[in-house]
C-alpha cells in the first residue's frame, strides 16, 4: 500500500527561483529567506520520498484563458520547465509518475472530484520554485513528481472547503494503490500578497501567522475560512492558500488517525512582493 508520509506548505515567489538561477541566494535581501530551508533541504535528503505529489497554480502559462480547468492532474510520463518570458529556468526537466497519477485520477473522479487529466503540459514557477526552495540544484529531482494544478488564477476559483475534501479523496486514493510508495503532499502558493490594484504590496503578518496555526491543529476551521476572508486579509493572490488544504486534507488525522508532527515552521517578509511561510508537518 502506499502512503502519505508527510506534506509540505511553501510560497511560491519567481523572484526566488530568479535569486537561485543567477547566484544571489548569498545576498543580504535573499540570505534570511534561503535560511528557513537549510532545515528543508536536510529533512528532504533524510527523508527521500518515491514520490511528491505537488498542488500548485499555473500561472496562465501552460493553459491560457482558452481552457481554465479547476483540477488539473499531470499524467505524463515528464514535464519540462516552461518558458515565462526569460527562457525556461535552468532546474532539471520533472519525471512524472504516470501509473500512480493514472490511479489518483480514476479514484478520485468515482469519488466525485472532477478532474481535468493533461498528458502534456510545462511547469511554471509555481511547481520549480517550491522544488528548488526543498531540494536545491541538483542535477536531477530526487524522485518523480505529480503536478496538480489548481485554478486560483481566473474566477471562479474552488473554496477551501472544496480543496480540503479533494486532499481526503487524494489520501483514500494514494492508500489504495497497491506498490509500497512514499508520497509527500505539497501545497503550495500564498501566503498574503497582492500584485495588482490599489492595494498591491499587501502583506498581512497577523493572519497569516493566523492561519497557520489554524492549519496546523484545526483545519477544518481553516477550511471554513470564505473566499472573501482570504482576499480581504490577504490580498487578491492570497487565495493562493486555499491549495495547502489539499495537502493539509490528505494528512492522517483528517481521517481520525494522530495529529501531525511540525518538523519545521518559518515565516519571512519580504520576497519581492509575497509574505512567504513554510510548514513541514510529518505523519507519525
Ligand atoms: C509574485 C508572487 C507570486 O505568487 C507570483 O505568482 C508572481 C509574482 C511576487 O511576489 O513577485
Ligand atoms: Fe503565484
């Protein structure tokens, strides 16, 4: 049977992986922020899993305003960087895991969570960012990953209601796949920011503190939290958020099992225009 091991939270800020490609992780703006993942990379290398499963948001990059799906699963057997206007970033190309996207897709859609499935796709930002923050520059990434993408771009965006459950119908899926496999759950994106508007450079430390605690000891009141709250409190791209209850949904004790381990908690203000937070929380 495989099995979720562990999720991991983690903005997703260009910048970041921009600071990484061009050699200024050592800077005196990036060096705080690349602290609060030394202790990442370590428990990455310690704690190898077969495969990530990675919820994030496409950019309007590899779907244009032509086809917006809610739910997007990445069954390809690789998916390469996408070009964002500067080239593709120079991270390795992402090995898939077609035969246990294939099982997660069907699982879920007769679960009824409806699924857009994508046999081809590149990956922006908002997947090789969170890779890079975890796993530095290696000259592969250390196992295959699963891109789920999550509209949050185009309204109208899922609640987090609807995410949570979808993570639960994720963990009853991954347990029902019959190889031993070590899968993390990543959600990524957010925390507060806004990039657009009179309110761009929105940063609100209070909630976001807030709804990590939330997140980490009750989540079904984080996933309670309206739509409005998080573009209120947290800015029109802090909606971002609502793809960490995925993650936080798919973990042990949702389903009555015990409460997570938080192996590593950090917040840092600024990255370019984002609140950025980060959670590792392990099955025991
Ligand atoms: C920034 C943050 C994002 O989440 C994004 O997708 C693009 C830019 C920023 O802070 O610059
Ligand atoms: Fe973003």
């Amino acid at each position: 049977m495989a099995r979720i091991t562990a999720s991991v939270y983690t903005s997703h800020v260009p910048a970041v992986g921009a600071a990484i490609d061009l050699n200024k992780t050592g800077e005196a703006y990036w060096r705080p922020l690349f602290a609060g993942y030394e202790y990442s990379k370590q428990w990455m290398e310690e704690n190898r899993p077969d495969v990530v499963f990675l919820v994030y948001n496409d950019h309007a990059t590899a779907f244009s305003l032509d086809f917006i799906p809610t739910f997007a699963i990445g069954t390809a057997p690789s998916f390469n960087p996408a070009d964002e206007g500067w080239g593709p970033r120079p991270v390795p190309q992402v090995i898939g895991h077609p035969e246990l996207a294939s099982h997660i897709a069907h699982s879920v859609i007769q679960d009824d969570f409806d699924l857009t499935i994508v046999n081809r796709m590149d990956v922006d930002h908002g997947l090789t960012v969170p890779l890079s923050l975890m796993c530095g520059q290696p000259q592969a990434w250390p196992c295959p990953v699963i891109p789920f993408a999550v509209n949050v771009v185009q309204y109208p965006v899922p609640s987090g209601r609807r995410c949570f459950q979808l993570g639960q119908a994720i963990r009853r899926a991954v347990e029902s796949f019959d190889q031993d496999l070590k899968v993390q759950i990543w959600g990524t994106g957010g925390m507060s920011h806004q990039l657009q508007g009179a309110r761009a450079g929105l940063i609100n430390r209070e909630w976001d503190n807030a709804f990590l605690d939330k997140l980490i000891v009750d989540p079904a009141a984080a996933a309670a939290i309206p739509h409005i709250d998080y573009v209120r409190e947290a800015g029109s791209e802090g909606i971002e958020l609502v793809m960490w209850l995925i993650a936080r949904g798919a973990m042990a004790d949702v389903a009555g099992g015990p409460a997570p381990v938080v192996k590593h908690r950090f917040y840092h203000v600024p990255a370019s225009n984002t609140a950025v937070g980060h959670l590792i929380l392990e099955n025991p």
